[in-house]
C-alpha cells in the first residue's frame, strides 16, 4: 500500500519577524513540509516543551571592532530564480555539454564544468509538490516522487527489485541486479568472509551503486559507503541515493582519478557496475588499489566471474568471458590482492598487508612521489608505491571503529601530514567540540534526526564530523585542493568519509542533496582565488529548501556574505564567537526559505 503524504497549508509570513533565531528553528521541525506530512514528531515534542529565544542577541559591532563596517558599497542584489528545465542542473555533469568530449574511456562522463561566463546566476528551484525527506530509517525505504520524478528505472529494472512506484512514493525493497532477493542477504553472504561487525571494516567505495541500496544496508552495520554513479541515461540514481540519505556523488571511473586519497578505503565494490576492469592495462584496478588500504577487501559481484556456469543467462560468449576473467585474474596477482573466495557470480580478493616485498620486482611502479595528489590527475597504468609513511605498511596502528574516530591517526603519529603534529590533532578535536556544542545550542534541532546529509565544506582534520558522529546522520567531509590543505587521508583514518573539492567549481551532486551544510574559513580561503557569489549560488544550489547554514569566518566576510545572501532568499542571523564578542570569528547561521516552481513556471513561496 502507498504510504501517503500530506503536506497541509502553511502561513507564509516570515518566522524571523515575530521570533528569533532560536525559536524559528523550534518553529521550523513543526512547519515544514515533511514526509510525516504534520512535521517532525522530535522537533514538535520540543517545541512544545518551549525554546530558549536569548541565545542570538542583536549584535552591536561599534563597540567590539574599532569602529563601524563599512558595508555601504554592497547593495543587496537579487537572485532570481532559473528557468524551469534547470530544476536538476549539475553544473559539471550537464549532458548537453558532456555530449561534446570522447566518449572513449568514458571522459564525456566526467567533470566537465562551464567557464566563468556560461555559469548560472540565478537560483535553481525546486519541483513543484517538494517535500522535506522521510527521516532515517524511512528514508531508507520511501522517498517522495514529487522529489525525484522519475519512472525510468521503475519500468528497466523492475525484475531486479531496486524500485519500484507505489502512488505518490517510490519503495526501495532493497534489491540490485546481483542481489534480487535483497541487500541484506548479499552482505549475509560477503560478511562469512569479510569482518564486518567487528569494526575492521567501516569506509567502503561502491563503484557504479545505482541507487546505493548495499550502502543503505551496509549502515546497520556501522560500515559507511561511499558510492558513486555517473549521470547517464537512468535518470536520478544518485539523487535517489542521497534522498533516501545514503551518500553518494555523481561520478565514474574513466580517464581521471578517483578524487579519494591513498589507501582510504577498507572495502571496495563492484555489483554489475560495467567497469571493464581488465582493459586498458589493468589501469582501474590499479586506482582502486591505490584507495584501498593495505589489508583491504574488494568485491567483485556479476560478469565475468563463474562465466563457465553463467554465461548463457548473461548471453555472451564463454570465451570472452574466460578471457575477461583471466585478465583480472592476473592483474590481482599483479597488484598482491589474494583471491579469498568465489561463490556464486561473487568474487572477493583481499590486498596483502606486506606489499613491499611482492611489488620489488614491478617495473610499472607509478613515478608520482605523491599518491594523494589526484585533482583532474590522469589515472596511469602503474602501481602506486608503497611507502612507510601511513601507518607502516601494513595498517596495523589504525584501530577498529569507533575507536579510530578519536585515536592519534597514523599519518599524523608518522609526521606525513605537514603541520599537523599529535598536539596539534588533540587541540583540533577540542575546539571543535566546543564549536560543535555551542552549535547545538543555536540550532536544536541537529541532533533530532532532522539533518540527515551534512556537509563540511572544509573539513580540516575531520573534527566537526566526529564530535556530530551519530547513527542519525552523515557528513560529507571536503577537503579544498589546495596543497596546504591536504588532510583528507586522516579523514579516512578516523573512519569518516569524504572527498577532494575545488569550491570555484561545481559539486558533484543534484540539487537539494543536503540538509545542512558548515562552511569555516571557506570564504576567507577563497576570497582570491574566485567570486563569492558563485560559491554561494552553489551552496544554495546543493541546500534543501529550508536546510540549514552555518558559517564561520572572520567578520568582515561574514558581513560581505550576510549582504550577498539577503538577496538569495535566505533568513539569517549573526550570533558572536561563542568565547565572546571580543573574537572578531563570527557565526552566521542561515535558513533557506521554502519556494517551487508553479504551473506556470514562475515561483511559489510556502
């Protein structure tokens, strides 16, 4: 039966005229137009216990800064919103521009983003009927259709049971073309191998997820996935994977690496995701070793392996089926991977934890000094060398999670992350979870439920995730490509996930995948490097109508950003540093407002 969704009518006068800050996000669990359809049960059960409205004060800059801001040169610009057909614009993965790259290896799949003067300057809308997501778990499970209206998969992959419609929802039942009969009893079936419940095991890269249904399941088991898809001719897997609140970025493995660091990963995976993985030299195979970790697992899941038995069902001819599997065969000899098990159509080799010895003899050994330099880099068919610097050659420092969130991570007990000594890591996470507290206080409601993607726009060492860490939630963690700033390794080390950025580009992602994005020092570390506007037309485009901001950033910037954004049709407000108004460190929190395209493809508010 279909779940129903009632969205009710709302009072579209502005919360901030009658309230502060602190009350209008009380208010907001309640209003908003929500999958429950009467607003979030958490933020109504707070609202009617009352709100603390004294925490945003009016601030009074004169007496803190030596004088007045001058802000008197920026006149509010508004932003109008785009055109209707823009309503899912990716900006680096628009498929009229990527019809014009080769489309060998898949480049015209890749980034490709516009030059300054072809970028949008308005604001993307929402479709007409949108809804807030279901909370975690639902979300899982259900995902609105006016969210992502799109049938497509429904009719193609009706058979494997990844989707299906049901009236005004789409139900994930959480099958996949190698799991039919579900996610639940394929990671069963991988776990008899892989130690998945200890702790061992817990970032994880699917290659080609289609909707990111084993990354759905694998988060029961405190095992997180990044997954990635390209957009491609079934519409909106990835949108689906982020709406139902499992990560997930648009992309694919072609001709440019994977913007992951060095040996992040403790798994990786691949269920019938096409990457011809004994072509080109063995060349992805070699960049999914360099992500994976010493000691790491990768699935295999589909053609060509057990081809004797399945080739007929797969209506391909055995030969080029044994000689794709001999292919792969070799190059995991190649690259030290053990073939631990084959069942099925499901393959799983685990990476040796002592590669020095075994690699001494390669002469495809990748000349890169450099394993984690990889921004718009061309994948190369070499082997990434081994090096001592990351928690010895065998990964035996790094802990099981969740004591790895919080433990010294070994790139940073090594001293191969520049700056970043232990005592500089330890002081990291403190303030963070000072921030991170005084947070909270500001927005109640980021520990309800009702934020379930986060992203950290620039993400340090990771602590702003880890003092968030809950089952509750998740946090994209970007790390800006700038050398100076090259952190995301540890990331990983602490069980997080994330993902290399360049903010003067587009995100790879839909619109309307996050609930709640952190920016601290973004603007200040961008400020000359390209235009603010552009990297809040992106954050706005990303954000969910009503998803939350908060900025951090030296004062200045963050009045020069306030002014931008009073034309973008957001509600903000400034609160003080939290150690008070002598920091010139300022904090603007930001509420986007609820608006979609009508019939006539202009703007309605709520």
């Amino acid at each position: 039966m279909a779940t129903k969704l009632t969205t009710g009518t709302r009072s579209s006068v502005s919360i901030f005229i009658v309230v502060g800050l602190c009350c209008f996000f009380y208010l907001l669990g309640a209003w908003q137009r929500s999958g429950f359809g009467k607003g979030d049960s958490i933020a109504l059960e707070m609202t009617k216990a009352g709100a603390d409205c004294s925490v945003l004060p009016n601030l009074n800059f004169d007496t803190h800064h030596n004088g007045r801001i001058d802000d008197s040169g920026l006149k509010i610009k508004i932003f109008k919103p785009c055109k209707a057909r823009y309503t899912d614009h990716t900006p680096c993965q628009d498929q009229k521009r990527a019809m014009k790259f080769p489309r060998e290896n898949m480049n015209y799949r890749e980034r490709h983003c516009p030059p300054q003067e072809q970028k949008l300057r308005c604001l993307i809308p929402a479709p007409k009927g949108y809804i807030t997501p279901f909370p975690w778990p639902k979300s899982r499970d259900y995902v609105p259709y006016a969210n992502a209206p799109y049938k497509s998969l429904t009719v193609e992959k009706a058979i494997q049971n990844w989707i299906q419609y049901e009236g005004n929802v789409f139900r994930f039942p959480g099958g996949g073309t190698q799991f039919p009969q579900g996610a639940d009893r394929y990671i069963d079936q991988l776990a008899s191998v892989i130690p998945m419940d200890n702790g061992t095991v817990r970032t994880a890269l699917d290659t080609g997820c289609g909707v990111a249904s084993w990354g759905a399941y694998l988060w029961k088991r405190k095992v997180i996935a990044m997954s990635f898809a390209p957009r491609d001719s079934h519409q909106a897997q990835v949108q689906f994977a982020l709406e139902r609140g499992v990560p997930a970025v648009i992309g694919v493995l072609g001709t440019i690496k994977m913007p992951y660091p060095s040996k992040a990963f403790d798994m990786a995976h691949c269920s019938r995701c096409l990457i011809p993985w004994g072509a080109n030299d063995g060349i992805y195979m070699m960049e999914v070793d360099r992500v994976l970790r010493p000691g790491g697992y990768w699935v295999l899941s589909g053609p060509p392996i057990n081809w004797n038995n399945n080739y007929k069902a797969w209506q391909r001819p055995k030969e080029d089926l044994e000689e794709e599997q001999r292919k792969i065969e070799d190059i995991a000899k190649l690259l030290c991977w053990e073939k631990k098990a084959e069942f099925g159509e499901t393959a799983i080799w685990q990476k040796k934890l002592n590669t020095g010895s075994c690699r001494a003899s390669q002469v495809n050994n990748c000349e890169s000094s450099d394993p984690d330099n990889v921004w718009y880099q061309k994948m190369e068919a070499c082997i990434t060398r081994s090096t001592k610097s990351n928690s010895e050659e065998g990964g035996g420092e790094l802990k099981a999670f969740p004591e790895r969130l919080f433990s010294v991570p070994p790139r940073i007990t090594s001293g191969s992350v520049s700056g970043i000594s232990v005592e500089t890591y330890l002081e990291d996470k403190k303030i963070w979870k000072k921030h991170v507290n005084a947070y909270k206080r500001i927005n109640k409601l980021i520990d309800s439920g009702r934020y379930r993607n986060i992203m950290d726009m620039n993400a340090g060492l990771g602590s702003f995730a880890a003092a968030l860490e809950s089952p509750k939630l998740w946090v994209m963690n970007v790390v800006p490509t700038l050398p100076e700033k090259n952190t995301l390794g540890v990331i990983y080390e602490r069980g997080l996930i994330g993902i290399y950025h360049d903010w003067c580009e587009g995100f790879s992602t839909y619109p309307r995948t996050y609930d709640f994005i952190h920016a601290s020092g973004v603007f200040s570390l961008y400020k000359d490097r390209c235009d603010i506007e552009d990297i809040l037309l992106e954050m706005d485009r990303i954000l969910r109508p009503e998803g939350s901001v908060i900025i951090r950033d030296e004062v200045e910037v963050v009045v020069k950003v306030q002014k931008i954004v009073g034309g973008m049709r957001w509600d903000t407000k400034m609160t003080d540093h939290e150690d008070g108004p002598l920091v010139p460190e300022k904090i603007l929190v930001a509420v986007k407002q609820y608006w979609v395209m009508d019939d006539n493809n202009s703007t309605s508010p709520r």
